[in-house]
C-alpha cells in the first residue's frame, strides 16, 4: 500500500458499503474534526457486518479506549490540519517542540472562505480522495477561479493527514514510514499533475494575499519543498511555480494582513532550503521586517503580539537587537494594557518563547520572568497544549520555580482523568523530572512501548527530550529510540544533507553525554559516519563541516579508518580559523568523546595523536583571540569555555594558556554585567541559566571569578523563592569547590535554606548530600535538612537511585562517598544533632584497596623528617588515620619541649595530660587547588580545607606540603626544603628544640 487514501478503492475494498465510507469521511474526516463517536459506530458496523482482520486493524487503535497513546497519535496527527493558528506552531522547533494537540479551532477552508456557498468550493470540502479533487478541477477547467486552487491544495492537504491516518500502524519503520513522500510522489506521477500546476501558474496573480499564504504553506507541510532536484518535468513546473508565487508575494507584501503575512512567513520555513531554492531570503526578510516593525506601532491587542511573534520568530536569522528592543518595548506595553485572561495564553507564551531563544535570551530576563509570572494560579485554566509549553519554557529558563510544582500538578491531575484528546507522552515529561526512581521504571515501560506502536516521526523531538531527562539505565529503550530514528533517516534522502542530519549527530552526542558516556548504539555510530563521510567532502559550510568530523572523530571506530581520521583532523585545522563557538564546542566535544573511548587503534597511532595535539592548541589560541573579541555575548563566551574544558585532556603543564583564557572569560562577563548596570539593574543579564552556566565553566576550569560569583550571590538574594534548588544547589557547590566565602553570606545562606527546604524532595539524593556537605564547610547547614538527609525515608530513596542510575560504575560510589563526607561534616560541625556516625566499615574497606606507593614527594619528605628526628623511624608514623578515617601522610608527636615521642602508643588522654602535640603532615597535589582572579597564588579548595578543620577539630596541628610549592625554584635545594619543614613543624627559632636526646 503506497499511500491508503490515494488508492482509495483499498478503502474501498475495506468497507465495503458506500454508506459507511461516507461514515468514516464524512463524519469522521471531513474538516478534519474527529469524533469519537462515529468512530465507534464504524467499528461496530464493521464488526456486524464480519468484515475482514485488517479493517478493524485500521479503526481499532482509534477507538482502544485502555490505549490513550495511540489515540492522541491520531489526534495529534489531524488536530494541526487546516486551522487558524497554524503558523503558530510552524518553525519554533529550535526552541520550542511543535505541538499538535487538540483544540477547537476553525478550519482553514471556513477562513479562506466563511459561509460559502460557491458548489466548486463546497464540492472540493467534502471530497474523499485525489482523484476526485482532481476531478472537481477538471470539470471546472475553464471557469476555475484562484480561490479553487487553493481549496483543492487545502483538500488534498487533508486527504494526505487521512492517509497518515488510516495507515495500518504509524511508525517510523516499513511503508507506513513514508507515507507523505509516498504522497508526494503519487502526486507529481499522477497524469493530471502537470495541468493542476499549469492552473495554479495561470492563476496565482489572481489569488489574494491570503489565497497564496496559504497554498504556498500547505504546499511545503504537504512535503513538496523537500522534493530533491530532478530532472522531473512536474517537479520543475513546481519549483518554476513556487518561485513565481513568492516573488508575487514580495511584490504585494504590504497589501498582506497580519493572519496572511504570519501564514506566509510560516511557510517559508518549509521552502528556505528547497532544493534548488525559490527565493531570495535576504531580500524578502528584509522587507517583511520592515513591514512587520511598521505594522508594531499600530497593534495593540494579544492576538495581535501572536502574529507578530509569529512573524518575527520566522525572521530571526535577520533580526538585530534594535528590532528586539522595539519588540520586547511592544510586548510590554501590550501586557501592560490588557488585563491578562486565559485566552490570552499562546499569545503571551509565544512572546516567551521567543525571547528565550539561545542568544539573546540573557538580554530578556527580567520581561521572561514577568511573562511567565502572569500564569501563576492559573495553570489549571490552560489548555493541555499550553501547559506542554509553559514547562518546556521553565525548563530552558529554569524560573521561575514558583510555577514548577503547580505544572507537575496540574499535568498528572489531567493524566489521571484519561481524556482521549490527552497528549500523554508530553505531558509525562512535564512529570519526568520530580518522577521517583520507582515511578521513572514504569514510565519507562510506557515509552518503550509508545516508541514500539505509536511512533511516528514527528514525535522524535518529543521523545528525545524526555529521554535526556530521564537519564535511564534501560539498554532496551535507548536502542528502541535510536533504531526507529535511524530506520527514518536510512528511509528519507531528503535528511542526509546538511542541518537535518547534524540535527540527529548533535542529539546522539549529547545524548550519550547526558549518559556519562556509558551508552552506545553502535549500529547508529557506524551508518551516521558512512553518510556523513559521504556528505562532507561536499560541504563548503564551516559549521556543517566541523559538526559532521566532530560527529566522525567521536565514533569512527575501523581500525581500517585511520586515514579517515587523519584527513578529518587536517581539513578541522585548516579551517578553525572560520569557526564559531558551538562549532568550536562541538569539535572539542567530539575529541573528548574520542579520547575518553580509549580506542587503541587511534590512541596508539602517533600521527592520530599528535594532529589532535595540534587542533586541540589551535582550538585555544582561537579560544583565546574570540574572547578579546568586542560585543562577544555571554552564551558564546560560556561555549568557547566548555569547549576549553573538553579539551583539558590535551592541556600541557605549565601551559599559560589556561590562565589567558580564564582571564579574559571574566572580563567577558564583568562587561556584560557593567554593561547591564548602565540600563539601571546591575543584575539585568543574570538569569538561572546564566547562573549555572557560569558556575560549570568555574568548576570545570578550576578557577573562581570572585566579582561574578559575588553577583550571582546577590542575584539569589534578590530573587529567592524564584529559584529552583537545582540552581541554588549548583551555586553552592560552586562556593565550597573554590573555597569562596559570600560578603553577605548570612543573608546568602538564610535564602538557600529556605529555597533547599522548599525543593529538597525534587532533588536527585546525591546533589542534595553534596550541598548540604557544602553547607556545612560555611557553618550554615540547618538542622531540619540534617534530619531529612539522615533519616530512614531519604535513605531508602538513595538506594532506589542507585538501583535505577545509568552509571552504575561510578554513580554508587560517588554516592556512598558523599554521604560518608557529610556524615563525618556532621559529626564533627554539629554533634548537637547526635547523628551517629556509620561508615566505620565502609572507610577500612576503601584503606583496603588503597596503594602503598609512595611519590618522590613522599619519599623526599620521609627523607627530611627523619633526618630531623636523628634518623629515629619510630618517631614517624606513616599512613595514619584518625578516629573518622581522615588520611594523614605523616604524623609526629610532639611533647611540651617541642621533643618527638612515639606516635603509636600515645592515647587521647595521654595527650591531654602530658600537653602533646599532634602534627599531621599532609600532602597536597594539584587537585587540591584552585585559582581566584583577585589572587596571584593557588588557593585550597573547600574540601581540604574542611579535612584541615575536622584534623584541627580532632587536636591535630595540621602542616600542609603544596606539591606545586615543593617542586618550585625557591625550595630547590636542600638546605630551602629541610628548613621550610623544621619552621612549619618546630617553629621559627627553633633549631635546638627539635634534637633528639
């Protein structure tokens, strides 16, 4: 079956009376409004009636009522057919998922022509198949008129919708897969095509603005702009047509209302990358925006700010920050001269929507904030759709978290009332999140088998983003995923070129980063990389050249393709010069992927190792010269510094690289907020994601910037209950990592408390430990998240997310060991609490396992330490370990006269009676230092300095040995070494009391 309504007569052959075809189109189709109801009729009758399997094979998984996913396929597939707001949703998918959830909207067909009673037009609605649309035109061939033709591109329009429809099961594998190019085809084959087309050329002059705004939409919805170039004369004579028809439309731009001008820019985005292309996008953006900036002065209503948000939102490749400002002033003043109601929803989402757009969405913080804030208390009133929306926007904003808990409610009250018209897989993900370990495993069961029964193309968007939320352990259903979107890009030519393809390599990447690395489709590894390797010796783009070797560099896994590699990695040097940060992320991304698969066939090659060597140093020079760069924008200095921290596997010691590069991301984000300050809030270029953004690029480059952190403190201060936890959480981790005391930290710390109580059953177990052992470094950790951490219940849950983690290598262990850290901190800070402490076992198991072998740095430490106790082995006590298992390299015992004694016979109480003293002597490697941009030497990250205050807490005098400081020129003798250690041990003026008698 090429395409079921197409043939009809195997419809035909299906329901075998006239009557009940009528039934099915009729009722169930005609404008596309399904119901049920006759849905449920038809199957009865056809049950009646005995008729075969496969008929009720097509009905059935309309009308399963125990199976609400398949039927919100179906709604989903027609729901968006010929309605007024279909522009909205067209084009958005960069920044928001398209959705096409059912709601009560007016067919196109009443909108071109309301109340018609033209017979061409009424016989061209109720038509049930291509031939007799085409039919329609046919008898009507000499007196047809403009508005015909657009009515029948509309008709087949849904006879293609119908075909979808009715397919025997609508998934991304077999026939069924390619139905609207099966369409597409049919029709350019068909024996009338070629005189339809003639008309529509003979007749678009005549067709109003928005006659042609529609037919050239639903041309490209249909799947005629990804019409490869052939030398088909049908689909010349469409191409010829549709350039015609847009270059009409330029002519008449300002003759376009709103609805046509919004329709016409929607469709655009189907034919901006047809092949070969049919307009001039500069031009014709150009004057749109124009027109669309003119046509702001005079608009002032929210159905209004929808179509111009439409319309903008199509423009944005060509849109300055002198139109956003002009917009962003219009979306105020509407908000503020409307009393905000419900029906105004898509439209002010739509505004949100756009002003989050990655780069630029910093600049509009502040108006997002007050957007988003108008649905608070009102969630329940929005539609299904609305609400898909709204969660998507907090979750790229991250804020405000006030409206967080209110979505999750509403979106699981609305599952639980088990509507037909429910879009259930969208708005699970709005649940995904705050989901149980426990809940996530059933949710699971249910995806994979939507993924298996119900999953069509258009739902990979939706269901890669629930998966990357999700961050599941199940092999079973990455691979169901990652096959179905393979089987669609192997199915569909028109995907290998160019951005679509990328689209797919840039969702596995980070999808198998989301993953910790731990997750690999292999098969969809070796087909990605042949057609990218088949595509990219003919790609000119920079960008599309550096993603697809990035892509090839990542998983190219034949030992046989070393050559492969080699010539991938020159052309990238070649043309680093011509890239910009998401590409330079995505090659950093795809050789840290390739360093960190430990392939040995690559790693062992020299030639392979040292090309990357030299992209790596090329990639941060280029690093270094973009962020000198004026007017650089916070989201591309926050990409040049991921991409420098993917690359850190290749960073040289001693390389000043780092510390330029560190330096200058700081003065990018200094500028940003000097320059924020002048528009009359210091902290207008701050939001949550800019937050977190910042505190990865920190810790992830070990160095603290301490204007900036004091911002974001302040920042958290100012917005408080706005925040979510996740946010909070990152920023104190942030603090304690690099060891940065707030200025206002009472104030500081009193917010975080109250936003942690708030959300402390939302976050993961681990980060909710860390923080709390964060917390308790600055003294501020309260006693009610104490006994939430360390009770039976919160307990349980950790052991459901080690169950459930995707990591289950590394993910367990820095569980365990992050509750053993706090349970010490707490102990020890806090033994009002009376927490017990419980990791007795668990710390001798880990000495166990720990190596005895000792660095130069030991052993020239040794050396000295036992020539200052007279060569007296006794007096030194390697390896020692306190009462809570802190690790202490080398401890002496001193008594009242600065006299070692023994270590190992000395008890608590003999140091207390006889005024011992205690010394441990500590190694410290570079992994115990940061660099703060006020500070010219190293400094000691939060964590060793807690141990150093747990060991002072204990009794012990604590001498720290930096390595960086041990192996510098000023203790490169001797004589330097062995006196730094007496200072540190005996005191200065001390070298008679150290002598052993």
């Amino acid at each position: 079956m090429v395409c079921c309504v197409i043939k009809s007569n195997y419809l035909r052959n299906i329901i075998l009376t006239k009557s009940l075809w009528e039934i099915w189109h009729g009722k169930c189709c005609s404008r596309m409004n399904v119901n049920y109801r006759y849905l449920r009729r038809l199957k009865e009758r056809l049950h009646h009636n005995n008729y075969c399997n496969i008929s009720l094979k097509v009905v059935a998984p309309l009308l399963v009522k125990n199976e609400p996913t398949n039927k919100c396929l179906i709604y989903r597939a027609i729901s968006g057919s010929g309605n007024e707001t279909d522009s909205d949703s067209e084009g958005m998918e960069d920044f928001l998922e398209r959705s096409f959830i059912p709601e009560e909207k007016e067919s196109v067909h009443d909108i071109l022509s309301p109340n018609t009673e033209d017979p061409v037009v009424l016989q061209l609605v109720s038509t049930s198949s291509v031939e007799e649309v085409f039919d329609v035109i046919r008898e009507n061939e000499f007196h047809i008129k403009a508005i015909h033709l657009a009515h029948s591109v509309l008709a087949l329009w849904d006879l293609q919708l119908s075909s979808i429809l009715l397919s025997e099961k609508n998934c991304v594998s077999g026939s069924a897969a390619l139905i609207p190019e099966a369409f597409v085809a049919e029709l350019l084959s068909s024996n009338y095509m070629t005189k339809f087309l003639e008309l529509i050329k003979d007749n678009y002059v005549h067709m109003s603005p928005d006659e042609l705004a529609c037919t050239l939409l639903y041309l490209g919805k249909m799947g005629f702009s990804d019409v490869l170039e052939s030398k088909d004369e049908n689909v010349n004579l469409l191409m010829s047509v549709v350039r015609e028809m847009f270059q009409a439309c330029e002519t008449k731009l300002n003759t376009f209302s709103l609805p046509a001008l919004s329709r016409l820019m929607a469709g655009t985005r189907f034919w901006r990358h047809s092949k070969p292309s049919v307009f001039d996008r500069s031009n014709c953006y150009d004057t749109i925006e124009d027109i669309v900036l003119q046509r702001i002065d005079h608009c002032s209503s929210t159905e209004d700010l929808r179509l111009i948000t439409i319309c903008m939102a199509h423009l944005r490749p060509s849109i300055g920050f002198d139109s956003l400002k002009k917009y962003k002033k219009y979306v105020a003043d509407v908000i503020s001269k409307n009393s905000f109601s419900i029906t105004d929803a898509r439209a002010v989402l739509r505004a949100a929507a756009y002003l989050n757009l990655p780069h630029w969405s910093n600049l509009n913080v502040d108006l997002m904030r007050k957007l988003l804030l108008l649905f608070e208390g009102k969630i329940k009133e929005l539609k299904p759709s609305d609400i898909v929306m709204l969660n998507h926007l907090l979750k790229s904003q991250l804020e405000p978290a006030v409206l967080v808990r209110e979505v999750e409610k509403t979106a699981s009250e609305l599952l639980q009332k088990k509507k037909d018209s429910i879009p259930v897989i969208e708005l699970m993900s709005c649940l995904v999140q705050s989901m149980t370990p426990s809940s996530k495993k059933r949710f699971e069961g249910t995806l994979l088998e939507w993924i298996h029964n119900s999953c069509s193309p258009q739902f990979l968007p939706v269901i890669f983003s629930v998966l990357r939320h999700l961050k599941t352990s199940n092999v079973h259903l990455c691979d169901a995923f990652w096959s179905h979107t393979l089987n669609y890009i192997r199915a569909k030519p028109a995907v290998h070129n160019g951005f679509r393809l990328l689209r797919f390599c840039h969702w596995y990447m980070h999808f198998n980063n989301n993953l910790a690395g731990t997750y690999h489709h292999h098969t969809f590894e070796s087909c990605i990389t042949e057609i990218l390797l088949h595509n990219v010796a003919k790609w000119e783009s920079p960008p599309w050249i550096a993603r697809g070797c990035a892509f090839i560099l990542a998983y190219c896994r034949k030992s046989s393709d070393i050559e492969v590699v080699l010539e991938m990695s020159r052309k990238l040097i070649e043309l680093v010069p011509e890239f910009g940060p998401e590409d330079c992320f995505m090659v950093s991304h795809g050789l840290n992927i390739a360093v960190g698969m430990n392939r040995n066939s690559l790693k062992k090659n020299k030639n392979v190792m040292w090309l990357w060597s030299q992209l790596a140093r090329k990639l941060d020079y280029w690093s270094e010269e973009q962020l000198k760069r004026p007017g650089l924008s916070l989201r591309e200095s926050n990409m040049i510094m991921k991409g420098f921290i993917e690359r850190r596997t290749f960073n040289e010691k001693g390389s000043v690289i780092q510390e330029h590069v560190a330096k200058y991301y700081d003065n990018v984000f200094k500028g940003h907020q000097t320059s924020a300050a002048n528009s009359c809030d210091r902290l207008t270029g701050l939001s949550s994601r800019t937050v977190r953004d910042n505190c990865s690029v920190m810790m992830g480059c070990g160095w603290l910037f301490c204007e900036s952190v004091e911002w974001m403190c302040e920042y958290i201060i100012e917005h408080g209950l706005l925040l979510s936890g996740e946010t909070v959480d990152r920023v104190v981790q942030a603090l304690f990592h690099l060891n940065h005391w707030p200025q206002d930290g009472p104030q500081f710390f009193e917010t975080v408390s109250q936003v942690l109580n708030r959300d402390k059953e939302r976050i993961p177990g681990l980060s909710l430990i860390q923080v709390a052992l964060g917390l308790c470094y600055f003294n501020s950790l309260p006693n009610s998240l104490i006994h939430y951490i360390f009770a039976v219940e919160f307990l349980e849950k950790i052991d459901d997310e080690i169950r459930f983690c995707y990591a289950k290598a590394t993910y367990p262990l820095r569980v365990r060991h992050s509750l053993m850290e706090l349970n010490r901190a707490v102990c020890l800070g806090y033994p009002e609490v009376d927490v017990p402490w419980f990791h007795t076992n668990y710390c001798k198991g880990i000495i166990s396992t720990e190596t005895t072998l000792r660095t130069h740095i030991h052993e020239a430490i040794h050396s000295l330490l036992l020539e200052l106790v007279g060569g007296r082995k006794e007096f030194i006590q390697e390896r020692a370990y306190t009462p809570y298992f802190h690790k202490i390299d080398f401890l002496l015992v001193l008594d009242e006269f600065k006299k070692p004694v023994k270590p190992k016979i000395i008890t608590q109480n003999d140091v207390l009676q006889q005024k011992l003293t205690r010394v441990a002597i500590v190694i410290r490697g570079p992994e115990s230092y940061c660099r703060h941009s006020n500070k010219a030497r190293p400094c000691l990250r939060g964590l060793p300095r807690l141990h150093e205050r747990h060991l002072q807490l204990l009794g012990y005098e604590v001498v720290g040995i930096p390595a960086h400081f041990w192996d510098s020129l000023q203790m490169g003798s001797h004589e330097a070494r062995l006196r730094h250690i007496r200072e540190r041990i005996f005191g200065q003026n001390a070298e008679d009391s150290q002598k052993v008698t």
